[in-house]
C-alpha cells in the first residue's frame, strides 16, 4: 500500500503517513464503503432494525474500536504488514497473519461485483430513466440474471479499480473523496428527511430506532459481528499495514475512536434512509425483515426517488455516483492488500502481481455472477441463497471471527497485553488500558467462542430461536 494518500518515504525506506489527520482519513476511507451504504441497512432491516442497531452500536464502540487499536498498536510497533508482524514474534505466529490475509481473497470478488450493480444504477439513471429502475424489483432481477451484463459491469468497475492502482493515483482519488464524503453524508441526510415525508415512514423510522428484544437471537449477534469486522475493515490484517505507516507521535487511541465513530455514522445515516424506505414499499416490520437481502438498497431507494419528480435522474445518478466513490475507495485498499500479499509471498513485481490479481478476481467474480443466472440452481445456503451470500457467509460469519479469536489470544496470552499497551502509551495516556485488556483477554474471545457455538447449533437446528 506504499502508494497511499499523503505518504512520505521514511529514511528506512518505509512508506509513512504525512501526519495523524492521514491515517484518520485512510482508516475512514476504507473503512466506510459498500458496508456501510449497502450491507448495513439490509442487515438491519433483516434483524428487527433498532435491535441491531443497538447491538451494533455497542459492538462498535467496545469490542471494535479495541480491536481497531490492538492492529494498529501491533502494526506501529512491529513496523510489518500483517504476516510479518506476527512472525516478528515467533515464526510459528506467522499463520495468523497468513489466515487474516487470505479473507480479503473472499471479499474483493464479491466487492466488485455489488461495485458492478452500482456503477450499473449510477449509468442507468441516465441511460433508462428513474422509471425504468423503480419497478419493484424487475430491473434489479433481469439485471443480474443476466450473464452478460453483470459481468460487464463488474469489469467496468474492476477497470476502474486496476487503473487506480496502477496509475497510482489513490492520493487523487483520497483527496477527491474529501469532497464525495462529506458530500454522500449531506445528500443522504437530505434523502433521509424527504423519505420521511412519505405515508408510513414514520413508522418505518420507528421500527429501525426502538429496540424490540424479542428480536434478539445469536443469528443477530452474529449478524452484528460480522458486519463490524466488515466495515471496520479489521480481522484481515489491513490496520496492522495501516499502523505500521502510522509514527510514533500520533495518537493511537484518538484516531481509533475517530475512525470509529465516522464510519458507525455513515452507517446509521444510510439505515436512516433505506429502512424507513423500505417499510414504506413493504409495509410492515415483518415484510421488511423477510425481503431484506443483498438486493435492498438496489430496490427501495430507486422507488424512493421515482417519487422525487423531476429531480428523480439528477438525484438518482448523483447517489450511485456517490456510493460509487465510498466503493471505489474501500476496493482499491482491498486490492492493493492483495497485491502486496502476492508481491510479498510470490515474490512478484508490482505489475505481475497485479496482473495475477486482476485475472484471479475476474474468474472468481464470474462465478460469483453466475449464481445469479447460469449457477443460480447452487442454494449453497438454503433456499434462494446464491454464491455470493456463502462468500460472505464464510468471510463475515466464519473466517473473520475466527481470526479475531486467534489475534485476541495471541496478543492477550503469547505477546501479552502489556506489549501493545507501551506502544499505545507512547503516543497518548491510555486511560482504558485495564478494560482494553480485559476486552482482549477476556470478553472477546468468550464473546466469540460463545456467539459461534450458538449460531453453528442454530444452523444445525439443535435449539429453536
Ligand atoms: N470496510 C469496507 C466497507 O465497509 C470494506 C473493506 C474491508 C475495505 C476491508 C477495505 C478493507 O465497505
């Protein structure tokens, strides 16, 4: 990742951050995407809407942002990208690492195709009209079972992504997002309050603010904790990278609660806007929950914006355009994770690698395309289920908790907590160093130990919830 926003080379030669506000905005950057906009609100509005947000909200805030500071902390003072920083303290160690970096190979597949249905809406909304994209569903089903077209827009998407990175120009594209960010975050707002001038959305607000415990069940934890991982980009080694470009005066702590609570408000913002919708088109908390999936976003919000008239095509094209960027700049940090995975264990240059990574993510985005037309008769996980719902089953349900498990325990039994805790220390008091280590010794792994048995029982129906 040496080519990122605003780095400098060190005299070690080690790319670095040009200052705190770099790193944030780095952290932020890949932090808020797709996850936020897209994956988010569905999930909520899959698990009873403000039961998950709370749940989320309070994952987030401790065992997140703990997390986010245990990779960094371990990045800055190991000076390595992920397997390296483990293997620092024992070769043995390096299979941690290794295990981290093989989930962003599950992820940038899927990534790029979803980027492949927003670039596709953002296009439409000028090419069909908000008429053409407001029908129920229609669209988005002949859309994506169609071979063919899918395909093509996920390699637009994945083009645009390779060019990026090749022309190493990310620092551009950081600097460009400054403006799309805050720009996503207005525009989203301003969605939000005309959404809510609709018949029934009040309700729909109602269903995604006020918890309903009865809703609760590990599926929901579960759920919660993938999507922390996902969106805070961590359990995949990326912040250890990200930390070890980060110098010694910076505040860890800081950064990490400023990262965190940017990329929860995104989140919240876009529920704000697509559960509301959604309840508005479906009518009830239960059709809400039943319908949501991976198509939410791509069926409610263009209904929500047939509504808006005239500004239905300039609104329309300038949300997808927006989601756009937050997209782009989450699959170029996860492709240039992938690139130097391959530079480093295949011992490639740059431009081999990226070669092998752009045919590796084509062939398997195919695939994952296919579930939808060709493969579509694969219901890998019941049902209606496609390939693309067991990739991300895998990565956020299975692999990600796991590798979390396993760094909690390397740091809180092998390295012990104390190591990292001096290396936060060095750059601001931490203050919460006694429930950090707590967190990380105690609370997480049982947390995750425990949220896994009860979801793997309830997949093999061994208790009804
Ligand atoms: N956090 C990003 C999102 O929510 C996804 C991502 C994961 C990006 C890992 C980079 C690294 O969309």
């Amino acid at each position: 990742m040496e080519s990122n926003v605003d780095m400098t080379e060190t005299a070690k030669g080690r790319a670095a951050w040009s200052g705190r506000w770099a790193f944030v905005l780095a952290g932020a950057a890949s932090a808020v995407g797709l996850g936020n906009l897209w994956r988010f609100p569905y999930l909520a509005a899959k698990y009873g809407g403000g039961t998950f947000l709370i749940t989320y909200l309070i994952l987030v805030f401790t065992f997140g942002i703990s997390l986010v500071l245990l990779e960094t902390a371990l990045g800055r003072k190991t000076q390595q990208s992920t397997i390296g920083a483990f293997r620092s303290f024992g070769k043995k160690y390096g299979f941690i690492g290794f295990f981290c970096s093989l989930i962003p190979f599950i992820i940038t597949p899927y990534y790029c195709v979803i980027g492949g249905w927003v670039t596709k809406y953002m296009a439409g909304y000028v090419v069909e009209g908000p008429d053409a994209l407001a029908d129920g569903g229609a669209f988005f089903s002949n859309f994506i079972t169609s071979q063919e077209e899918s395909f093509l827009w996920m390699f637009i998407f994945m083009a645009i992504v390779f060019i990026i990175v090749s022309l190493g120009v990310e620092g551009g594209i950081e600097r460009v997002n400054l403006v799309m960010m805050p720009a996503l975050i207005i525009m989203a707002v301003a969605i939000a309050i005309f959404t809510m001038t609709m018949p029934g959305a009040l309700d729909g607000a109602a269903y995604y603010l006020v918890p309903d415990f009865s809703a609760v069940s590990p599926e929901l934890f579960i759920g919660a904790l993938g999507q922390m991982f996902f969106s805070l980009s961590i359990a995949m080694g990326i912040m250890v990278t990200y930390g070890s470009y980060l110098d010694k005066k910076s505040s860890l702590t800081k950064s990490v609660a400023q990262i965190g609570t940017f990329d929860f408000g995104v989140s919240f913002i876009a529920g704000m806007v697509i559960v509301p919708a959604a309840f508005v088109t479906l009518g009830s908390g239960e059709a809400v929950a039943s319908n949501s999936g991976p198509s939410l976003m791509f069926i409610t919000l263009p209904q929500v914006f047939d509504d808006m008239g005239g500004a239905a095509a300039p609104v329309g094209f300038a949300f997808f355009l927006l989601v756009l960027f937050a997209a782009l700049t989450s699959a170029i940090s996860l492709t240039e994770t992938l690139v130097s995975i391959v530079m480093d264990g295949a011992h490639w240059n740059r431009k081999r690698s990226c070669v092998a990574v752009f045919i590796f993510l084509a062939v398997v985005g195919m695939f994952i395309n296919m579930g939808y037309n060709a493969l579509s008769f694969i219901e890998p996980l019941g049902e209606g289920s496609s390939l693309l719902d067991l990739a991300d089953f895998i990565s956020n349900y299975v692999m990600m908790p796991l590798a979390a498990l396993m760094t909690c325990l390397f740091v809180g039994y092998v390295i012990k907590p104390k190591t990292l805790i001096d290396e936060i220390a060095i750059s601001s008091p931490f203050k919460l160093r006694k429930a950090w280590t707590v967190m990380i010794k105690y609370i997480a792994p049982v947390l995750i130990v425990l949220i896994l048995i009860f979801f793997i029982a309830q997949q093999f129906g061994l208790f009804a919830v």
